[in-house]
C-alpha cells in the first residue's frame, strides 16, 4: 500500500522574521489557535498527521503540545529557535536548549528550519536518537545507513525521469525549481492548490506516496504582525484552509514514523 504523509512545521509567524528578537509577545497567541483549528480539522477526517515542533514554541505552549500527543499524532522536531544550522556548534546549541522537549517527548522524526542541513549531521540526528530526517526535497526514501538514519523527503515532480538524488543542504533554491516542483511544500501548496491532487494521483501511478507540509500561519484568520518581507507575503498570499480538507477528503494520510 503506498502510504501519504502530512506533517505541520509548528512555528509562528515570528520565526519567519529574519535578524529579528523573537518575543512571545509578538505572537498574542495565534499560533496556539491555528494549531487547535487544525486539530479539529484532522479529527474531522479521522487523520494522524506528524508535527515537527520547535523548542520554542513547547516553552510557549506545553500544554499543546501535550494535546497534539493526547489526540494521536506523532510529535517531531523542527529545532528550538528556527535558526539556519550552519555549523554543528549551532545544531548541538539548539538541541541543548530543547532538553526538557526532547526529554519529555522522544522524537524520531528531525526537520530542519527552511530545509537546511549538512549531511554530516545526521550523525548527530542518529547519536540524539533521531530515525528518519524530512529537510530536503526529493521522491525516493533513503537509507542512509552510515549515520543509521532514514531520509524522508519532501515531495517533488520530476520534469523528466523517475528519481532524484536526496542532496544536502537544499532548501528552496534555482537549482531544485530548474529539476522539478516541490509540491510537498507548504509554498506550491499555497501557490497550487487543489491542483497538488494532480502531483499525487501522478506520484501514485508510480507506486509512491506523497509527503506534504503546512505551515499553521497559512491558515486564514491568523492575523501576521510585524514586517515580513514582500517575497514571502507574496509567496504564501493564498491560504490553505480549504486545499487541505479537499486533499484530506480525496487521501488518506498518515505520521511519518509509519515510513520507518
């Protein structure tokens, strides 16, 4: 059976904010909303999805996170401060500052901020207890066996051939448009719309599944404050309020510990 995965990157509005002191403050709570309205959508459709959640947000709101647990879906990591990990010191910095989350919790699953991450540090992942990563875009899983790891990757349409190398670090750059179309993405989730339905029926014809994410600020009725810049309003100007339970009414989705 080819198995579809959904996860949320939990963070807030504010971590897309660059060079910028991040207060929860700022943040008045709307992510918290977000996440329960999401909830209620995933009870809707009898689906268990996987979230990948950030230290700080846990430190925000632990008792979300607990309900995240309590309704049956898998709890990941995505960091602690959504910072570029550019260097190990920054990696070990973030997992230090996420001990109570990572005690409290166990994740297997690790994805990156902005799907950044050097190769060599799925050793670290591995030594953390981590079992599959998801930061890089591709249609293949890999075992990565040297680092006893499995990479999942974020979906992507080829515009030619079968296969694409799982290559690190990625992220959302030229060079991965000009080879196909991440339509795993949060972004081309917005950008699209209904038609990701076409990349997955596409993806099924092929005998793979499909793995998708969402950002819990694409929703409408989070209100943004503060600057933003104009690429990323633009980027993200549709929500995906109603793409999701189209997808969800038409797939059946499921953690991505279920690919382990």
């Amino acid at each position: 059976m080819v198995k579809n995965t959904l996860s949320v990157d939990l963070e807030s509005f504010i971590h897309r904010q660059l060079n910028t002191k991040k207060r929860i403050e700022s943040e008045n709570g709307e992510t918290a909303l977000a996440i329960k309205y999401l909830l209620d959508i995933f009870d809707k459709y009898n689906t268990k999805v996987t979230f990948f959640v950030l230290g700080e947000i846990y430190e925000w709101y632990p008792d979300l996170i607990e309900e995240i647990k309590k309704r049956g879906h898998e709890i990941g990591y995505h960091g602690h401060r959504h910072i570029l990990f550019r260097n190990r010191e920054t990696l070990l910095e973030d997992l230090k500052l996420s001990k109570k989350f990572l005690d409290t919790y166990k994740p297997i699953g690790f994805r990156a901020p902005r799907m950044f991450l050097k190769k060599e540090y799925l050793k670290i992942l591995s030594d953390f207890g981590f079992k599959y990563d998801s930061s890089v875009y591709g249609q293949q899983i890999e075992d990565i066996r040297e680092f006893g790891i499995k990479e999942i990757p974020v979906s992507l349409s080829r515009y030619f051939g079968n296969s694409i190398l799982n290559k690190f670090p990625q992220g959302m750059r030229k060079e991965l448009l000009l080879q196909g179309i991440p339509y795993g993405s949060g972004l081309f989730i917005s950008l699209l719309q209904k038609k990701i339905q076409y990349f997955i029926e596409k993806s099924h014809k092929k005998n793979i599944g499909s793995n998708l994410f969402i950002h819990p600020w694409q929703l409408s009725g989070y209100k943004e404050t503060g600057s933003l810049p104009l690429i990323q309003k633009l980027s993200y100007r549709k929500k995906v309020d109603s793409v999701i339970e189209y997808l969800l009414g038409r797939n059946k989705f499921f953690p991505l510990k279920e690919l382990v």
